[in-house]
C-alpha cells in the first residue's frame, strides 16, 4: 500500500466513522460483516463498506446523512 492510498483510506475513515462502527458490529453476526460478498473488504472495500440506511431506485442515503 504506497502513500496515497493511505491517506485515502485515513479520509475514508474520518468521512464514514459510523460503517466502521456498524461493521465491526457485524463482524460479531456475519462471516467477513457483510451478507454479500461483493461487499467484503477482499473485494476492494477498504478498510470497511459503506452502510447504506436507505434507497429508492437510483438514489441512497447513507448511515452518515
């Protein structure tokens, strides 16, 4: 992982804190946290997927507002 990278995911992390929360809650009831595996971290979400709260055909409002 080169610099850049990390700093993406360090802005990831300050812009979505409530999916890192709500994935580490489903680490405890879900293989990998997710129910899909087009959501897993392995296939490229890093460090963690967005929760998404809501959707109604091609909008979505996440967790974060």
């Amino acid at each position: 992982m080169n610099i850049k990278e990390l700093r993406n995911i360090e802005e990831y992390k300050k812009r979505f804190p409530t999916s890192e929360f709500l994935y580490r809650k489903a680490l405890q009831f879900l293989p990998a946290g997710v129910n899909s595996t087009a959501r897993m971290v392995k296939s490229g979400w890093r460090p963690y997927p967005l929760f998404v709260k809501e959707g109604s055909g091609s909008r979505q409002r996440y967790q974060h507002g």
